[in-house]
C-alpha cells in the first residue's frame, strides 16, 4: 500500500493537545499562557481531522522555557514500547503545514527540507541538532497518511522540571 505523502498526521502531545492552542500554529497567533507569538503556517487551512491518539513512549516534562516562564516543556521518550501510552492528538494537515509548524516549533529559520521517506525508513531523522525538538519521529500510519511527531534526539531525564501552571 502507498503511504499518501501530500497530507500528513502530525502526532501533537503536551500542551498541543489543546485544539486551540495547535491552532496558533496554523493560523498564527498568541496562546494564552504563552509569552512569544506565532507568526502562522503559509497555509491557513484548518486541519481537515483531529482525533486522540496515544504515543508508545513516556512523556515527561524537562528543560526550562523561557516562552513559558522557565516551566519545563513536554517531550516524548526516544525509548518505545507498547507498555508506555502517551496520550497524544493526531491533526490531518498537509506536508507544508508540518514543515511549518516544525519550523515554529524549533525556532527554524531559512529553507527547512525534512527526508520523509528517509525517516519512513529508518523510524526516526534528526533534521536540526543541537534542538529540542529536532528529531522527527514516524509513528506509522492511519488512513493511508503517515503519523510523524517529533522531540528531542537525546533524552532530557537529568533536566527534569514541571511544566508552568498555564502550559
């Protein structure tokens, strides 16, 4: 079967579980609790679906974000196992849009080419490093799209802090 590469699922966990708050990426925009803005995605449209779903791996919080007032940030484990079930919230939105949430999220700037097939093949891709969030994870996938998430390529464990009371 061919995976559909046009649109994608992107695998949102932490405080993008919030519909509202993931918008921001989409349309651009201010999330309550957060101090910087998000200039949007190139493409506006709204996801066509959104729906629960739940990641193989830990989520745990860690590091200190200035954007929400030195609290920690969610990150997923980079050790997967069945056992562990993240509750995580699954939006249908096109490859553009993932590339540009991506570069919001990383603080990324210039041309950003990801390999999607190359991480498909190898289950995972660091595309930016050093970064929080510059390893892209392939989740498998749901209705001929493919489900990618993204976190940390290293574990952030010794860095552990809870998140602030608006995240």
């Amino acid at each position: 079967m061919k995976i559909d590469q046009s649109k994608m699922w992107y695998a949102s966990y932490g405080s993008n579980l919030q519909r509202e708050r993931f918008l921001c990426y989409i349309r651009g925009g201010k999330p309550k609790g957060r101090i910087d803005v998000y200039e949007g995605c190139r493409n506006k449209t709204l996801p066509e679906e959104d729906e629960e779903f739940y990641i193989c791996s830990r989520l745990y919080f860690a590091r200190e974000s200035n954007g929400w007032n030195k609290g920690g940030v969610g990150f997923i484990s980079n050790s997967f196992d069945k056992s562990n079930q993240s509750l995580a919230r699954i939006y249908l939105i096109t490859k553009e849009q993932f590339v540009d949430v991506v570069k919001q999220e990383t603080k990324y700037s210039g041309e950003l080419n990801i390999d999607f097939e190359q991480c498909i093949k190898k289950g995972s891709l660091v595309f930016k490093d050093p970064s929080w969030y510059g390893n892209l994870i392939y989740l498998g996938e749901q209705n001929q799209y493919p489900i990618f998430t993204f976190t940390s390529k290293q574990d952030f464990t010794d860095k552990i802090n809870a998140p602030n009371k608006a995240y």
